[in-house]
C-alpha cells in the first residue's frame, strides 16, 4: 500500500523543481501564515528526521530509565510495554503531523493552537507555548543529566572519579556547555552532526545488541525476560501490580519524546508542509523497532538477577555491561551510549531554542526580544540557544541533594511535551471538516487517531504525576506535579494579571504593530 496515498496526501499538489523552487514555495507558504524567512532553510527532509530521531535517541531514554523500569514492573514490563506505548505514540505522532503540514512554522504547536481554536485563541496558544516551553527545557535537562551519569560511570570504571551528586552534576555543566556552544556555530554543522547521529544510533543498537547476544557465556532465560516481573516500590494490595505496571511505562514514554523537534525545525527545512510530518511519523516508528531490538537485547545479558541489578555506579545498564562483556567491553559501549545521549542533548538544545525563538518571537517569554535575536553571521537564534541550556542546567542542579529529583525532571519532560502536543489535536478535533489539511494527512483516519492520543495523553498526564514509592517520604515524593505547578502557575498569572491584555496569539506580520508584551 503506497503510504502517501494511505495517509491522504494530496497527489495533485504542484510538483516544482529542485533547489531554489523549492525554497521559494516554501517561503510563500511561510509569508501565507504571518511570517518572512530569517532562518536559514537548509535542511533536507533527512536531516528534519535526523533532528527528532536524535531528540528520541533510544540509547539514552532506553538506558537512562531501565534502573527505573527494573523496579517497577521489571523485565515483563520493560519487553510488553515498549510496544503498547509505541502505537500509542505513533498515534500521538499521527495526529500532530497532520496539523504540522497544515502549519509548517518554527512556533509549531502553539501556533498550531492559534489557528485551532474556535474561541480564545490567544489562551489556547499562550497554553500550549508554555506546556511546550516546560517540556522542552525539561528534557534537555534529562537527557544531559542522563549522559552526564553515564559519563561519570565511565570515568568511574576507567580511572576511578567516583559517581558522587557533585561530580555527577559538574559532568552535566560541561555537556550543556558544549552543546550551547555547537548550537551557536550555525545550522549546517548541527545537520551534519544530526545525520552522524542516525547512523551511530543504528550501528550502535547492533553492536551494543550484538555484542551482549554474541559474547557473555550466559543469558537470561525466555521466560524472564518475557514474564518475570518485579515490584520493588513498596506498594502492595489487589492492585499493586496494575499500578505498579502502569507506572513502568515512563521508561517507554519519556524515550519516545521529543519528536516535535521536526514542526520546530519546518523554517529551516526544504518542502517543510512533506518533510516535518515524516519527520515525526518516521523518527518515531525507527525508533519503536530499534529501541525494542536494543531492550531485548539487554535484557537478555542480564546475569544471576537476585531481585535487582546491583550496581557500583548506579547505573545499571552499565553493570550488564559489566558482567556480561568484563571491564573493556564494558567501556566500549558505555562510549557508544555516551556518544548517542550527546547527539541527543545536543538535538534537544537545537529544537529547544528554535521554540524559545518562535515564541519569543511573539512576545510570550519574559525578556522576549532578548530571545528572539538572531545572530547575523550563523542564522541561529544564540540567545535563545543560551536560555534553554541555562533553564535546564538550573533543573538538574537539585539532584545535588535528592536522589530522585532527576525521575521527576523525566516526568515533566513527558508531561510539558505531551500536554502541548495534544491541546491542537483536542482543537483540530472540534474543528471537523472546517480543518484545512496540508499537502500530508491522514484522510479518513484523522478522527479516530485523534480520539486515542488524547485519551492517551490524559492517562499519561494523570499517571505519571502519582507516587513511585511507599511509603511516601520528603526524599522519595513525587515532585512532578510541584514543578508543573510552579510553571504554569506563573504563566497562569502572568496571563491574568497582564498578558490576557496585550497577547493575541502568534505575532504575524499583519498583527506585530498591535501586540506589544507588558
């Protein structure tokens, strides 16, 4: 079946030749919803995919979080539940691409928002920038703090730099550094990086996956890792075991996020209205496959479990490494891990400023004509690029003093994006047949694909908020629901008392002389 025609995309668009056509069809379509270029437009459709795919990065939210999933739920529910969140994500994916090759800006989702709604639009856009804003900070902070505690490991195995809060959080300082730093030298070299990325995650599943079914003398059994469970949570009762699984499921959710990097990207981006939809639909449906081959695979190499994975630098992929592989082997893949949750860090910071800039760019952030700037030689929004890094490094600072603060910054990540992805998609559904798709949608299938991701997000959004651990105590409390609270507690009242006045949604051309921010 011809997966253009299957999704409804127009066969009868105007076909334009290569290059500078191109570009210029995407810069009418562009001037058409309010806006001039200023970006420079040089991605190809590979390299938008490249983006989302990096911002996924199976290799780090895998890994990051399968300590977490080993406790709640364990091998059963880490190999069943990566599927099940998968469809339901692409389901998510789906929906937003559709909405995207309608609205191909750098705003993206909020943007998306504006349009949308029937009634208030500027609340419904003021909304979801803020959700978007949030996530995409937060999930740079869990991807280079994630990196940052794989490095440490390495460090500790290799020379003995022990995996302490402190050095932990230093490691994290310097990889936000240098990922501002590669940001701000311009757009090329972030699209070759990214292209580089794709192809170390793929190799690096099957050398990592490989190497643990090829190399250890013993492996665990088909029915542990296909049926054994494990509840270490605390929680008990008739139905601990529902709750415990469905809170097994972040590690699935919060590795496939992200991929709203391609709406971000869709200004620098050649036939933007194609190329963003497939960016997310593709980046998230590699992503299912690889990802499932790579937990397999780990799974797989885990040795004499006990109850746990023991581990000395608390990270316990890296122990599987360890036992499985001995201590060289170990290191090598801890650098191939370490290299893809640095391509992802570094994609995060790339779709995370390019939002700053968007909104900005309409006055929505304190400061935003600071944030909207663009640097003349690079064609990069710099400051923006710097905020981002900024915010997410003051995210993970308190993990300096709870150990579990870093569960709760994966929380809010999924959460922030996962909100900001379905508000349009809730808004596109009460549009019906008013909706005007672009040259890419799902036809037919829009409505009911619509209905699962918001059912979806609304489960996830109430899930992942609940406690982790019994009994509850000031250490282990789940802090998601405080930081979502204080976030859009300031932009609630920041609306109220200011921004309701002035703020009419994204700024366009038409509407920039009338929308000043207070």
């Amino acid at each position: 079946m011809d997966s253009d025609h299957a999704l409804g995309e127009h066969s009868g668009a105007a076909v334009l030749p290569p290059g500078l056509a191109e570009v210029s069809a995407d810069e009418r379509r562009l001037s058409e919803l309010g806006y001039t270029q200023e970006l420079a437009r040089s991605l190809s459709g590979f390299s938008n995919f490249a983006v989302s795919f990096s911002v996924v990065s199976i290799l780090s939210g895998c890994l990051t979080l399968y300590g977490f999933g080993m406790v709640t739920g364990g091998p059963a529910l880490i190999i069943w539940g990566w599927p099940l969140v998968g469809l339901m994500t692409l389901c998510v994916g789906l929906a937003m691409a559709e909405i995207c090759s309608a609205y191909p800006t750098a705003g993206g989702l909020y943007y998306w928002a504006a349009k949308l709604a029937r009634n208030n639009a500027p609340a419904a856009a003021w909304a979801t920038g803020w959700c978007n804003f949030m996530g995409q900070v937060a999930v740079t902070a869990s991807v280079d703090y994630g990196a940052a505690t794989f490095t440490n490991a390495l460090l500790d195995l290799r020379w003995g730099f022990a995996a302490t809060p402190v050095h932990t959080v230093a490691i994290f300082a310097v990889i936000l550094l240098l990922h501002g730093l590669l940001n701000s030298f311009g757009v090329r070299l972030v699209a070759v990086l990214n292209t580089v990325s794709v192809w170390w995650h793929l190799v690096g599943v099957l050398v990592i996956v490989g190497a643990l079914a090829v190399l250890p003398h013993h492996h665990a059994s088909a029915g542990f890792v296909f049926g054994h469970f494990v509840n270490q949570t605390g929680f008990h009762g008739p139905f601990a075991g529902i709750y415990v699984a469905l809170l097994g499921l972040l590690l699935a959710q919060y590795t496939l996020t992200g991929y709203d990097a391609s709406a971000h990207m869709t200004e620098e981006t050649r036939d933007a209205a194609r190329s963003g939809p497939r960016g997310i639909v593709n980046s998230i449906t590699v992503s299912i496959v690889a990802g499932w081959i790579l937990l397999l695979g780990l799974t797989f190499a885990i040795r004499d479990y006990s109850g746990e994975v023991n581990t000395a630098t608390n990270v316990p992929p890296a122990q599987i490494f360890l036992d499985a592989l001995g201590g060289t082997g170990a290191e090598l893949l801890l650098v191939i891990v370490i290299g893809a949750q640095f391509f992802c860090g570094m994609a995060s910071v790339t779709a995370n400023s390019r939002m700053v800039y968007a909104f900005s760019r309409d006055g929505a952030l304190p400061g935003s004509r600071l944030w909207h700037r663009i640097d003349k030689r690079t064609q990069t929004p710099t400051n923006a690029i710097w905020l981002g890094t900024g915010g997410a490094f003051l995210l993970g600072l308190p993990a300096l003093w709870n150990s579990t603060a870093f569960a709760a910054v994966t929380s809010v990540s999924v959460i922030g994006l996962y909100l900001s992805y379905v508000i349009p998609v809730w808004l596109r559904l009460r549009q019906g047949g008013d909706f005007r798709p672009g040259p890419w949608n799902l036809g037919r299938w829009s409505r009911p694909i619509g209905i699962v991701a918001v059912g979806w997000t609304a489960l996830i959004t109430l899930l992942f908020m609940l406690p982790t651990l019994s009994p509850i105590t000031v250490k282990n409390f789940n802090y998601t629901s405080v930081a979502i609270a204080a976030v859009l507690g300031f932009a609630g009242a920041w609306w109220l008392l200011s921004a309701r006045h002035w703020f009419r949604g994204p700024r366009t051309a038409e509407s920039a002389t009338h929308q000043e921010p207070r």
